[in-house]
C-alpha cells in the first residue's frame, strides 16, 4: 500500500539515517583534513572511482548509510514488501527538504508550504532534534565516567 502515511514514514527513517551519516562524514573529515581535498564525490556515477576509493572511510560510511537505510525501510515500512519509493528519491526528498529547512528562520514555517511539506519539515526536524537529545544524554554519560 502507498499510502502517504507510509511516505512519511519512510520519509523519517530516511531522515533519521541522514542526520547520523552526516555527522559521521563531518567526523571523518574532522579527524582527516586530507579528505576535503579529495577530488572525487563518492555519488557521482560519471567519475572513476580510483583504487584508494575502496579503502576510503567516507566511500565506505556511504555504503554503511544506504544498506541501513534499505534494510530499515524493508523492516519498518515496506515489510519485506516491494519498496513503493526508491532510495534515491526519498533521499532526494530529504535534500529537499534539508534545503527548505535552512532558508527559514529557526524552527519557523514558511506560509507558501504545502501541508505535505511542512509536515515533512517537521518531521526532519524532529529527527534532528532527537539526534541530538541522544549526542547530549551521551556526552553526559562520559563525563560522568570519567
């Protein structure tokens, strides 16, 4: 069934892995400044992967990201059912939407939006904000071990 409830809940499953994987990649650059100057994006189909590709931590996080997502999608949405949206175009959403996020104020809706797509913002930053009550609780915990 493709229903639009389904949508928004592959939507948010999306979204959630988004948010870890783009920490994760800000993490590695982070930690390797090397790789901001890589020539290659690891997405685009019309370049050449070269041999250090394979062994590269941001290839391999993109990787890790999209089998978490099908798997997840498979799990908790589709039910081991055909997927009704493909991969890309839920994460071609979730760009979207990061893109309509970042033009308004903080936590404002813009009036031109349709409901679909304010609920979709909503949910994004929902998401994100879950993330970070976890990345918070976390943090804490260590500090307090420590």
């Amino acid at each position: 069934m493709c229903s639009r409830r389904n949508f928004f809940a592959a939507f948010r499953v999306v979204a959630w892995q988004w948010l870890y994987y783009q920490r994760d990649r800000a993490e590695i650059y982070e930690g390797n400044p090397d790789f901001a100057d890589c020539p290659l994006y690891c997405d685009d189909k019309t370049l050449r992967p070269v041999a250090a590709c394979h062994e590269c931590p941001v290839a391999q996080a993109t990787s890790t990201f999209k089998a978490q997502c099908r798997e997840l999608l498979q799990e908790r949405v589709f039910h081991r059912r055909p997927a009704a949206w493909s991969l890309e175009t839920l994460l071609r959403t979730v760009e979207q939407v990061v893109d309509l996020d970042a033009e308004v104020e903080r936590g404002r809706v813009n009036r031109m939006w349709t409901l679909v797509t304010a609920r979709l913002v909503s949910i994004f930053r929902h998401e994100r904000y879950k993330l970070r009550l976890i990345d918070d609780f976390n943090r804490k915990q260590q500090q307090g071990n420590t």
